[in-house]
C-alpha cells in the first residue's frame, strides 16, 4: 500500500504534474489545468486553494495568528453554492470519465476527493471556537504547537498548512493524549465530516482499486471518536461558516458504517493529509483519503 504524502496531494490538485500528464487523456488533463488556475471562477470552491496555500506558509511556520487573519477574511466571503459543486462534479465527470481507471488512482483520485471534501473543509474551517472568540481549527493548531505535536508525526508538515489538514478532521492521532485528542472543537469539526459523509455522497463512480466511499470515510471517522473519547454522538454545531446555524445537525456516528440510499462509486448525483480529495482529512479520515494505490 502506498501513502501519497500530503504535500505530494495537494500539489496533484492545485497544478497537474508532468507524470500526470501522461496517464491522463488530453481533454482531462486540459480540464484539470484551468480548474486549478487561481484565476478561474470556482478556485475559490476548493478550499486551499482559495486560502493560496502553498504559497502563505513555509516550513517551520506557526504563525496561526496569520492564518486566523485568512480565515477571517475567507469566512466572510459567500460559499460556493450546492450547484456549483454540482457543476463541477458533472464536469469532472464529462472531461475525466474515461480516466477514472486504477493506473490513475494516486492522481486524479486524489484530486476527485479533495473537491468532494471541501464543502466540508470550509465549513470545519469557519466553525467558530466561541469560548475563545476564534476558529476551532486555529484553537486545535496551537494545541498541537505547545505540546510539540507535529502531524502525522512528520517534520516535513510542521507548516500551516500541515496543521490545518491534520485538524480537518483530525484522526488516527499519534504522539498524542486521549485528553488532548477528544477536544470539543475537535468533535465538533469531526461532527461536520461525519454529517456531510451521511448526507453527501460521493458524486463520483470511481472504477479504482480501493474505492473510498461515503460510507468506509464516515466509518474511520466513528471509530476513531467511539475507540479514543468513548463517543456514541458527535457534538453538534450550533453556528457554521458556511450556512444557517445549526444547518449540520447530530450524526449518531454508530450508525456510520450504514450506506445511504444511491451511496458512491455509482451514484451519478452529486450532492476538501484531509484531502484534503481531504483533505484534509487534517481528514484526513484524512489518512485514509492520503492511502492511494
């Protein structure tokens, strides 16, 4: 089984790399280069995307008070509508259907789950830590920077943005306590994750060798908060960055591994290491999303 490093995702999603260019058709690969342009309308419905990484961080850079700044300014912005996602997810369909094949599983899989995750990830992003008056996010990263935790344990993400994809949602936690782990702004974005996993399934039929479905995400997730903190219910939000309050209601998380009717890797409707495609995980499950063959 091979692990596409966090940074090796993300970068597949902003820029298709040269190796991708050759397992990809030409009108996919074509595709994939303009919707990745920060110039195009929907660059800023990929979340990371919009938030400029990689280009805000550096190694070794804590600096969350910068971070909490962006994010400030990327809540406040509209979030891109259902339809648009939807849009997307039909193009993709369009101009990459015959790609979605094993041999470009690590490539344009990992860029396939990255935009079905980021309704999510903008919402676990803008979800606000009210105790104290910032993001959750920006609360669990510098938990994680005063105890000297690195994500995933790795020296090549200690920057922003590896700490953002870690906490979004954070799972499968190394180096670190059961305390530490079973935080409320922790629940609280796995609790946005596991809703959206139930009520959003995967849009894509991905003809892959490991088909990481709505349903597998959502159950990683629910053992992860009912093995570590105990947990039968997640916590749920009572305001969003991305809608109503209260928009994402309690997912009882032991019923995860229960498919929804017309659940992925065949359901043509559509509804972000983590990747990221998720990612970021943080979900993320955002190491499950980065376990691509």
């Amino acid at each position: 089984m091979k692990i596409t490093p966090f940074t090796s995702a993300i970068a597949l999603a902003l820029t298709v790399a040269a190796t991708t260019e050759a397992a990809l058709s030409a009108g996919c690969n074509t595709y994939l280069n303009a919707l990745a342009a920060p110039a195009h309308p929907l660059a800023k419905c990929r979340v990371y995307t919009a938030l400029g990484f990689p280009a805000i961080t550096g190694a070794h850079d804590h600096d969350t008070a910068k971070l909490e700044k962006i994010l400030t300014s990327y809540c406040a912005t509209p979030a891109c509508t259902t339809d648009q996602y939807a849009g997307v997810y039909k193009d993709l369909q369009t101009n990459c259907g015959a790609d979605m094949i094993p041999e470009n599983q690590e490539t344009l899989g990992t860029v396939l789950y990255m935009w079905y995750l980021s309704p999510a990830q903008r919402e676990a992003v803008c979800y606000q830590d009210t105790a104290k008056d910032t993001n959750c996010v920006i609360t669990s990263m510098n938990e994680m920077i005063e105890r000297g935790q690195l994500p995933d344990a790795n020296i090549n993400e200690d920057d922003l943005y590896g700490y953002l994809q870690y906490v979004t949602p954070l799972t499968n936690p190394t180096n670190i306590t059961v305390a530490s782990f079973c935080t409320s702004c922790n629940q609280q974005v796995a609790n946005i994750f596991a809703n959206y996993y139930n009520k959003n399934p995967a849009p894509f039929s991905l003809q892959f060798a490991q088909k990481l479905t709505s349903a597998y995400l959502n159950t990683v997730l629910a053992d992860q908060y009912r093995g570590q903190c105990g947990l039968t219910t997640l916590g749920s939000p009572t305001a969003t960055g991305n809608g109503a309050p209260g928009e994402f209601q309690p997912t009882n998380v032991t019923e995860a591994s229960i498919a929804p009717p017309g659940l992925d890797n065949g359901a043509a409707a559509g509804a972000g290491r983590s990747v990221g495609l998720g990612g970021p995980l943080g979900a993320l499950v955002v190491a499950s999303i980065l376990y691509l063959l």
